[in-house]
C-alpha cells in the first residue's frame, strides 16, 4: 500500500507534539499503517457517509481523517473532537 500525507494533515500533526497523543498518532500513521493489509486491521476504523472512500480512526479524543483509493492512503486531517466533527467533502476533510 501507498501512502500520502496532505500538508494540512502535517501542519495539524505538528500543532499535536504539545499533547500526549502525538506519539501514538505519529507511531500510528508513519510505522504501524504500513504493517497493515487491509482496513479491517486498523482499530477503531470509522467508514464516513457522503464519499465512498473516506475513513477516519478515532485515538483517545482525537479523529485521523483520511481516503482510500486502491492501493493508496492518502491522510487528509488530525483534528480533536470538539473542534469539529470531521465530514468529507470534494475529496478532503474540512472543520464544520
């Protein structure tokens, strides 16, 4: 599998090294996420209405939103639960 990472994904990962979180996150999307065959794996794994290809993985108070397209995983989004709730929408995940 393939994986991309969106800079808004990034820029929100780097707004987390504050929290206690990060680590697990960071561990989740760079190391554990390639191990994995298919999505069924992934604990805690969330289908999204409104797209067909949008995810998102809910770690403690925090959602990973992001797109499968065959072979490749794009991350879109790290966002807290009460920022908002994370809705896909054109191909990307936005704060309502």
């Amino acid at each position: 599998m393939k994986i991309n990472y969106l800079p808004t994904f990034i820029k929100d990962l780097k707004d987390l090294k504050s929290t206690s979180s990060y680590s697990v996150i960071k561990n989740l999307v760079f190391t554990d996420i390639l191990a994995v065959k298919q999505l069924s794996e992934i604990n805690n794994l969330k289908k999204l209405k409104g797209e067909y290809n949008a995810y998102r993985i809910r770690i403690g108070d925090y959602r990973i939103g992001f797109f499968v397209e065959e072979d490749t995983i794009t991350f879109a989004r790290v966002l807290h639960r009460r920022e908002s709730p994370i809705k896909p929408l054109a191909g990307t995940f936005l704060r309502l």
